[in-house]
C-alpha cells in the first residue's frame, strides 16, 4: 500500500502531532460543475518521525501521498496541507487518466474526524471527511454493553463511578456517562471506557433501590437479561476475616455463596451451600493483580507504622502474626520499633506477648478521638478467595468462626450481595462474572465506618485496573 518512498516525501513531524496513523473510513463529497455525489472508499495512513503517507481506495480510483505538510491552524488545531495523485481503475471511472489533488484538513481529536476541502486538476472539487474506523467500534458500544457494574448502595455506586471516569476530555476512562431508562424500574447509566486513545469496553452502572441479596440478585438478572453483558460485575466493601485480611485490604471472589441457606431443626442449622465459582482465566486475572499501582495504595510512615501496631494492641490483636505486618514494618524495622516503645513506656513485655502500659492506652485512645477522618493511603493487599453472603449486617464478632464450621473454612469476606450476584450471572448465561470489595471493618462489635470510604475507592480502582487488562488482552482487541 505505501512504501518508504512516499513516506519520506512527507514533512518531519514534532512528537507533538497527533497521532493518525491507522485505518480510517472516507466520506468523498464531490462536485464537478453541476453534479454532485458521494463515494464511500477507506483510507490507510501511515506515520512515524519522518512524516505521513496515506492510501486511499475507492470503487473507481487509488491515489497516493505526494506530498503532506502538518501545522496548527490560528486556533491552534492540528492541520495537515495534502498533496496526492489519483490513479483511476480501468472500470468505474471517466478520467482518461492519473491526476493530481490537494486537500486542507483539519483534525477533531475528539469524534477522532480528519475532514476539509479538496481541489483537483480534473476541475473537479469538494469535502473529504475520513473518520477512524475503532470509532465504529465505539457508536456500537453506546448501544451494547461489555460490563454491567453493579453497586449495592449509592456510596459504592459514587465512587465506582468517580474511580472509572475520565481525568480530562481525551484521558483514559469514561469520558460521558448517558442515563438510560431514567424513569422506569430499571435505570442505569452507559458509558465507553478509553484506554490510550482507543474505545476499550462499554460499561453500564446501576444499583437497586435497597441493598442485599433479596434486592440485588432479580435486579441484576433484570438487566442482564435486558443488556446482554460479556460481564457481570460488583465493587462495593465488605466485612473481612481479621485472621486473613486487615482494613482497606482488596477481598476478590474466587467464589460466593448463601451461608445462611440450610434448614434449622432440634439440632441446630443445618447448611446448605450452593456455590458460583469465578472462571478460572477470571481467577488467575485478579491472582496477578498488583495493588501498587492503584492511587489509594501508599507506602506507610514511621508514624503510620507506630500507631497501626498500637491500635493492634488496643483491640486485643496479635500485632506480630497479623497479616499486614510485613506491609508495615520492613526487614529489621519492627524490633526497633519495639525497642522504641518500650524506652517510652508506651508499650511493656508480657512472657511471649506485648502490652499497652497505661501511657500507651492513653495515647492510643486519644490517635483514635482524633483520627476519625478515612485514611487517603494504605499499604493495602489483593486476596482472593470465598466470600460469603448473608442476610443480615453482621457485628457479633463470632460469624467467622461458626463460617469456619459450615463447609468452607477458607472464607475471606462477608458481605449480602456477592452470591446473588453470581448466582444472576449463572441463570443469565452471562460469560463472566467477578466481586471486587473493600475490607471495612471485621464484622465484630467494633464496626464502624472509617474506613468505608477508602475501601469503596479503592475496591474501584482494583476493578479498573482489572477490567483494562482483562479486555486490553481480549482476543480481537
């Protein structure tokens, strides 16, 4: 199609150009004295530093770069000055032969839209209006949808959606969110999620009128049904095992099920579980999934380190085994910390164990009168594993360990929508479906909501970043 010796008759261009290269589809408007028409033909540009070429081919002509020139316009728009020579095919054609042409056009980086007017030595003259073809893609991704997200409560709903969006007009995300079905029982919201320029996924967004399972699960088989997704999803917080996960961490479903689904005879509750697994490719996805590079994730401070090991302390945890530890204190650094709290008096020996000595209860207790704001930053983990599902909100301290008798001893999470969630995704024949929560507190009697802001946020940004991958790698993006 265009060989390096028409590329190298174009200008240099800076590194500030837009980039066009690619295939792109061609409106031709044509006048030539009092007639006039339209070709349809698709063009084929090519560019690197040393300039641009570009092909174009119609039903009855080729043409090819003679000779491009790029600028801004007194706006400051991208402009490209294009010289070409066209080569009429034996058939569909009336020129007798090759001719010459040249066109102004001005590039919208917005609709991705290269168009201006042309002039040839056919006398003939008229509009070219070449539009990027990935962007078919998107207008059939403002119809169909690739993921539906679904929030239980508008608190997950906001962040998701704040989490997803775009930074500016040409950033990655979603840059318009359009309603649809505002005033029927099912509304939701559509958007096209952008990554590096190109149409990536459509994304809905909806979330039922109350939480739980009860709610959640005939709503989004409602809309799954409706919209057909290729995923069906959730982010959200949720309560998280303290022997496996501390506040703020990422809890990924490898599986959900109903825990409280059973009988209850004389003898007790009786279980009786059926679980939805993740698909396997979907498990070993999130299993690779990096929390350093989502914006909630922040290394902590000798300070941040100081008072999560005496907040450990004060609600009676074992700061050495627990499981963010080693987020907090690096090789070597928690004997001196020890040491440290110890010559203040903040903390003492107990045999094998530590304790807060009463200056360290007092200055714990006032970290906690005064620290009442959402952290900004942790240095949070991704775990995957079994969430569980129930039906009741939870603050008694004891589930996990009753869990732990029921079937499945390996639960990470507790939440009410998860299992509903997958059981919708099962009965809708959707292809995939995942959970992504936020660890907001343990479901113990100390449950409160500092932490539900950072955990809806950053569950978001774990399900961004999945979501990119998972469809930057999808076979014929």
């Amino acid at each position: 199609m265009i060989n390096e010796s028409e590329l190298a008759r174009g200008n240099p261009l800076s590194s500030a150009f837009p980039d066009v290269s690619g295939r792109w589809s061609i409106e031709i408007h044509w006048v030539r004295g009092e007639n006039t028409g339209q070709v349809d033909a698709e063009a084929f540009i090519r560019q690197d530093e040393t300039g641009i070429a570009m092909t174009v081919r119609s039903r009855g002509s080729d043409s090819h770069t003679i000779l491009v020139k790029s600028g801004r316009d007194g706006s400051g728009e991208p402009i490209l000055y294009y010289m070409y020579e066209v080569e009429p095919k034996a058939i569909h054609s009336d020129a007798v032969g090759s001719y010459k042409g040249a066109a102004v056009l001005r590039y919208y980086p917005h609709g991705q839209e290269l168009s201006g007017n042309y002039w040839t030595s056919q006398r003939t003259s008229g509009r070219f209006k070449l539009m990027r073809e990935r962007f078919v893609l998107e207008e059939a991704m403002n119809e169909t949808t690739d993921v539906l997200l679904i929030a239980a409560i508008k608190e997950e709903y906001d962040a998701a959606k704040r989490v997803l969006n775009a930074s500016d007009l040409d950033g990655d995300g979603v840059r318009e969110w359009r309603e649809h079905e505002a005033t029927a029982n099912l509304p939701y919201e559509r958007g096209v999620f952008y990554h590096r320029g190109v149409a990536l996924f459509s994304v809905a967004i909806a979330r039922p009128v109350r939480m739980g399972g009860i709610e959640t699960g005939p709503f989004a088989g409602r809309l799954a049904d409706r919209l057909r997704p290729r995923a069906l999803v959730m982010c959200g917080v949720c309560a998280g095992n303290p022997k496996d996960v501390a506040l703020g961490d990422i809890v990924v479903s490898e599986l959900a099920y109903q825990y409280d689904e059973g009988k209850r005879d004389a003898g007790g509750f009786v279980p009786d579980h059926r679980q939805s697994r993740v698909s396997d490719s979907w498990r070993r996805a999130a299993e690779s999934l990096q929390p350093e590079a989502c914006p909630s994730f922040g290394r902590p401070s000798l300070r941040d380190a100081r008072y999560w090991l005496l907040e450990r302390l004060h609600a009676d945890d074992n700061p050495q085994t627990h499981p963010a530890r080693p987020r907090y204190f690096g090789v070597g650094e928690w004997g001196t910390m020890i040491d440290t709290l110890v010559s203040e008096g903040i903390i003492e020996l107990d045999g094998n164990s530590l304790k807060l000595t009463t200056a360290g209860t007092a200055e714990v207790q006032h970290s906690l009168l005064r620290d009442v704001d959402p952290p900004e930053h942790l240095p949070f983990a991704i775990k995957v594993g079994p969430i569980a599902s129930g039906n009741v909100v939870v603050k008694d301290g004891v589930t996990w360990d009753n869990l732990n008798t029921m079937g499945v001893r390996s639960v990470i999470g507790l939440d009410m929508e998860a299992a509903a969630l997958g059981t919708a995704a099962r009965a809708s024949a959707v292809p995939d479906w995942i959970v992504i929560k936020g660890v907001m507190d343990y479901a113990d009697p100390k449950k409160d909501d500092r932490y539900k802001p950072f955990a809806a946020r950053a569950a978001a940004e774990v399900l961004r970043a999945f979501l990119t991958a998972k469809f930057v790698d999808a076979p014929g993006r």
